[in-house]
C-alpha cells in the first residue's frame, strides 16, 4: 500500500504515520520503495516467527507452573 492509503486507515499525521513506518522498517517488518513520489510501503512478517517461537517456550513454562500450582491446591482441598 501507499503511505496516503495506510493514511486512510488511522488517525496519524503524516509525520506520526512517516514515523510509525520507519520504526516498522526499523525492526525488518516493513520495506519501503518510491513509486512516482509516493512511498509505497509491503509488509514483511517473517522477523515475528523468532517472537512466536519465544512465546511458545515461555507458554510452555507458564503452562507447566500453573499446572503444578493446580496440583498443590489440589492437594490442599
């Protein structure tokens, strides 16, 4: 999409929108390219399969922590 498309969608600035962009561009999820004199701007979601991955290691840690914590309120009753 164009950055005056993105626009569209949200109650950014220009500059707020401008900003928000290259902190995305920033972190590798968005690229960036000129197309006349309007920035285009493609999404690239591939850097959050590191984040899902993570998520999914500290799911399993809190998961097996609260089924311990079940099992010892269990044993209380």
């Amino acid at each position: 999409m164009t950055t005056p498309e993105i626009g569209r969608h949200f109650r950014f600035s220009k500059q707020a929108l401008s900003r928000h962009v290259a902190v995305l561009e920033d972190a590798g999820l968005v690229t960036r390219a000129m197309r006349g004199r309007v920035q285009e701007v493609a999404l690239d979601p591939a850097p959050l399969a590191g984040v899902v991955e993570w998520l999914a290691v500290v799911r399993r840690g809190w998961e097996s922590n609260l089924d311990r914590l079940g099992d010892l309120l269990a044993e209380e009753r």
